[in-house]
C-alpha cells in the first residue's frame, strides 16, 4: 500500500510523542508509588534531574541524529509504503522495549530504591524523546 513521505513522517513522528508519553505517566506512576512507601524521602524525588540531566544528553546525541537520520531515509525512499516510517529492526526494537519496560515496572513494584531506578529510567527516556522532537523538522538548524 503506497504512501507519502508526509504521512510516513507525521506516523514515525506520532509514534515518537506517544512513546514519550506513555513513558512520563508510566514514570511519574513509579515515582508515586516510591513516595507511597517512603513519604518523606528527597531520594524520591531523584528521577527529575536525572531525567533532566541525562535525557538531554541523550536527546542531543543520540536521539536528535536518529530522528535526522530516519527523515532523511524517508526521504529517500523511491516507492513509500506506509510501515516503511520506521525500519524493521526497529519496531522489532520497540517490542522488546515494551517487554522489558513491562517486567522492569513489575521487577520494582514495592522495592523503593528499585522504583527510584526504574522511574529515573523511564523518566530519562521521556525528555530523550520529547527532547528530540527537533529532529522530525524539516530544517533543525
């Protein structure tokens, strides 16, 4: 089924926001659950400048030049079907993330420093993400 490259990178883009997305709440979930078990805790509240600091990090020189990199390829591609938004090995990728997301998230249910670890991760993944956004532009520079 053929499709254009605007819809091919509005779908990669979409696919972007929404991992950001579910990766913030599920985040901000484990950070709650942390502060359940230990109220009064400053540890609890770790994950946000970890997210900060190192989601930034990894927007800049990871994820940023993966998004340029992919619009490029879509670009690129002479006849666009529409799974092409991304490369095989990627969704292939994203559902082993999904899976060890999942596991981790139960792994640290009810361990605090577990939650800490676990929340900062997915936290730090989120402003990757959101963080990167640059890159489906059309001239980020």
């Amino acid at each position: 089924m053929p499709a254009s490259r605007p819809t091919l990178k509005l779908l990669a883009l979409l696919v972007w926001i929404t991992g950001g997305v579910v990766l913030l709440f599920k985040g901000y979930a484990l950070v709650t659950e942390a502060l359940a078990i230990k109220p009064e805790a400053a540890l609890s509240y770790l994950p946000f400048p970890v997210a900060v600091a190192l989601g930034s990090f990894k927007a800049r020189y990871l994820f940023f030049p993966a998004c340029r990199k992919n619009m490029a390829r879509i670009a690129a591609l002479v006849d666009p079907k529409f799974w092409q938004f991304y490369r095989p090995g990627f969704f292939f990728f994203l559902v082993a993330m999904v899976c060890l997301g999942t596991w981790l998230s139960r792994w640290a249910s009810g361990d605090y420093v577990a939650l800490i670890a676990v929340s900062s991760l997915d936290l730090t993944l989120s402003v990757a993400l959101f963080g990167s956004l640059g890159g489906f532009r059309e001239n980020p520079e």
